[in-house]
C-alpha cells in the first residue's frame, strides 16, 4: 500500500488545451515539461467529445463558466498526459502558473503560451487525488508507462 500511495504522490496529469494545439505549442509546452524533470509515462492526441468533456470538468458544473469550458474543450485535439516526477503536482503547479497569464510569473507556461483566463493554455491537477482520477480518465493501465 505504501508503494502506491508515494507512486500517486509522484504523479500529475496535463493537458495541453486546444488553443495551445491550435496555435503550435505542443512541442514548446513539452519541451518545458521535461526540461522541468517530468517524466512523460502516458501521452496521447485526442479530442474529447462534449460529453467527456462534462464528464471530466463536472466538479464545475454549477459555475457560470462551465458551458463556456465545455464548449472550448471539445473544439479541438488535446494532448493529455501523465508526468511523474517528485512532487509531481505541487511542481507542475508551479511550472504552468497562474490561471490568468497576466498574473503568471515570468517563465511559467502560462506567461509564455496563454492567451486569457479562459484559454490557457494547460491543464494541471490540482491534487495527488485528482491526478490519479483524471489519469484514469483519459488512460487505461496498458497505457500508462
């Protein structure tokens, strides 16, 4: 039980948005990824349907945005992954940077790829339990190296 317990505190999730995807960044967004120390052990192109995209944001169902979020996040391909690393998620936080560009620091891939709030380039779980549930949403067990 202690090995799973530390491999999921080693563990985040991503995607890169479909604005990013849209305007060329994947292998930008990637690049700071690994430069960072990310290990990528699942990845994969895709588009969410807007189902899956309710089913993976439903915590934010009840927000004013969410029809807006759904609706980006089904426009275009995604890349999602799983990156480990130690202290995966508190780290990745760090590298993407604030939800609003403007007020992400210098260096973080926000700042550097976002747009706005609303298409910001990237997703990153914000916790060891989300990123186990949305791994296991986008990948099956095969899938993951």
């Amino acid at each position: 039980m202690q090995k799973n317990f530390k491999m999921i505190q080693n563990r985040t999730f991503t995607m890169i948005k479909p604005d990013a995807v849209a305007n060329g960044h994947i292998g930008g967004i990637l690049e700071k990824i690994t430069a960072a120390g990310f290990k990528i052990i699942a990845m994969k192109y895709s588009q969410l349907s807007l189902r899956d995209a309710q089913a993976f944001y439903a915590v934010h169902s009840e927000r004013p945005f969410f029809g807006e979020l759904v609706e980006f996040m089904s426009s275009g391909p995604i890349v999602a992954a799983i990156l480990e690393k130690d202290n995966a998620v508190e780290d990745f936080r760090a590298l993407i940077g604030a939800t609003n560009p403007e007020e992400a620091a210098e260096g973080t891939i926000r700042k550097i790829y976002a747009t706005s709030i609303g298409e910001n380039a990237v997703h990153g779980s914000d916790s060891d339990e989300n990123a186990a549930i949305e791994g296991a949403f986008h990948f099956a067990g095969k899938e993951i190296f």
